[in-house]
C-alpha cells in the first residue's frame, strides 16, 4: 500500500533525529597489521588523536574483560628486563602501563608500537627487530630509559620527559621538562602508576 510505504519511510526518517548512538568516550585506531583497535580508557597521551567512535553499548562479561587486559602475563619479561638493565620493575610497569595500558599490538598516529610504544628509530637503536614482540619490545624500552636515566642524571620526571617528548627536546628547552599539553600530562602521570606499584610490592 502506497501509504504504508510512505509512513515507514516517514517513522525511519524521523527515528534517526530521535535514536543515535551513545558517546561514551571510545576510541580506535588501526595498526599496521591492518587490525582495528578499540578502547574506552586511551592509555597514552600519544592516543589524544585517536579517532573517538559513536558506538551502542554491550555488556560485557567479566570473564571476556579479564581475558582484554592481563597485565600479570608480561611480569617474567618485566622482572627479567628490569634486572639486566637496573630498572626498577615498579617503573617499567607504570610506563607500560600509560604507554600502551598492556595492549602488546597498540600502535599510535605517530608510529610508536607495542607494550612501551617504541618508535621505529628507538627500536632500530637498540637492535629491537620486532616491535610487536613483547619480550623485545620491554627489553628495548628498558634500554632505552637506562641510557636516559645515565644522560639526566637519574632525575626521573626529565627521563620520562625525554621518553616521551625525544632526548632533542629537552636539550631544546635547556634540560627541563618541554611545555607540550602531552609531556606535562604524562609525565605526572607515569609517576603516579609508579607510586602505586611500588607501594603494591612492598
């Protein structure tokens, strides 16, 4: 019936003013494996420019949000990586932890890849062959903050700085925490994981 047509045609036309998705902060992004990525809690400052998605919400069971974020898995890697290279493991925890949120295939706009969102040249430094491998991917940003620990003289929130913001911004901004929204986000919050880690090993 011509009329009925047209009064569904109306009723959908109308339900889209009325019906749209939830935003409820979710992001994405797509790694070079061509895998698309999803997360409500962007781990990094690096992912501000992640692309946020309208999305309808699902339940999700506990079982399944266990199994998404697992850090205890890495903590051999991280135990063994923090030894070789005097790292304390409640460190390379707290920057694990805000560089990637644990996720070993999390890659940023800027290219930085894996669990300490190594970039390509930082990889290629330390002899990191794949990024995507967790257990090179901590041994190389354990190497990496090492070298900085020994450049800034141990002075922690400029190392986190310089793991973030590069060694050359410092050096720009004469040996002090660069003004970027990112680096002074970051930087505070690294050593906020760190405090709690470190509290949860004593």
């Amino acid at each position: 019936m011509p009329h009925s047509r047209h009064l569904i045609a109306l009723l959908l036309v109308s339900g889209a003013f009325f019906v749209e998705p939830a935003l409820a902060g979710i992001y994405t992004f797509t790694d070079a494996s061509g895998v698309m990525h999803f997360t409500n809690v962007p781990s990094t400052p690096r992912y501000a420019d992640m692309k946020r998605v309208a999305y309808m919400p699902e339940p999700v069971s506990t079982t399944r949000r266990a199994r998404l974020v697992d850090p205890g898995r890495f903590n051999p890697l991280v135990e063994q990586a923090a030894r070789e290279h005097q790292i304390d493991q409640a460190l390379l925890r707290a920057v694990i932890a805000v560089e990637s949120g644990y996720d070993p295939n999390a890659v940023s706009r800027k290219g930085a890849v894996g669990l300490m969102q190594l970039m390509p040249q930082t990889a290629r430094r330390y002899g990191v062959r794949n990024m995507y491998d967790p257990a090179q991917n901590i041994q190389g940003g354990a190497r990496y903050l090492r070298d900085l620990m020994g450049k800034f003289n141990n002075d922690l929130p400029l190392v986190l700085a310089a793991y973030n913001a590069g060694e050359e911004a410092i050096a720009q901004y004469g040996n002090r925490i660069p003004p970027y929204r990112e680096t002074r986000s970051y930087v505070p919050r690294v050593l906020d994981f760190y405090r709690q880690y470190q509290r949860g090993s004593r």
